[in-house]
C-alpha cells in the first residue's frame, strides 16, 4: 500500500474499531517504519474483533441445538 492508504487504514481503523477520531495530519510525520507497525497493529485488532465476533456468533448459533433436537425427533418418529 501506498503511504497515504496507509494512512487512511489507520484512521479508518482507529474510528471504527475504537470510536476515536484522529487527524490525518497525526501520522504524516511518521517514517515509514512507524506506519507499518501501526498498520501490524490495527490489522492484528482488526483479527481480534473477527475472533470475538466468530465466538460470539458460535457461542450464540442455535444450529448445533436444534440440530440434536431435530436428530432425536426423528429418530422418535421412526420408532412409531
């Protein structure tokens, strides 16, 4: 990427995933190093909150219950 998409990625992420607002203008004056370990950084929080929300939706899925609802229904109705 790009400096400046570098840049946009940081103060996207920064917004979305803590709600916090930071200029443009705060990361214009770092090297490049700086912006790739701030750009490691947000992508590592950006895997963090797919996690929470990929356990949150299994913890939540009512799928694996209904299934073995579903499984010992059936398996009533062929006894009959």
């Amino acid at each position: 990427m790009t400096r400046e998409e570098n840049i946009d990625f940081i103060v996207y992420s920064i917004w979305v995933l803590q709600g916090d607002y930071v200029p443009y203008e705060k990361f214009e004056n770092y090297t490049d190093a700086e912006l790739d370990k701030e750009v490691e950084w947000q992508e590592y929080l950006w895997e963090e909150k797919r996690e929470r929300i990929s356990k949150t939706t299994q913890r939540h899925s009512p799928t694996k219950h209904y299934t073995k609802r579903r499984t010992a229904l059936l398996s009533f109705l062929n006894e009959l």
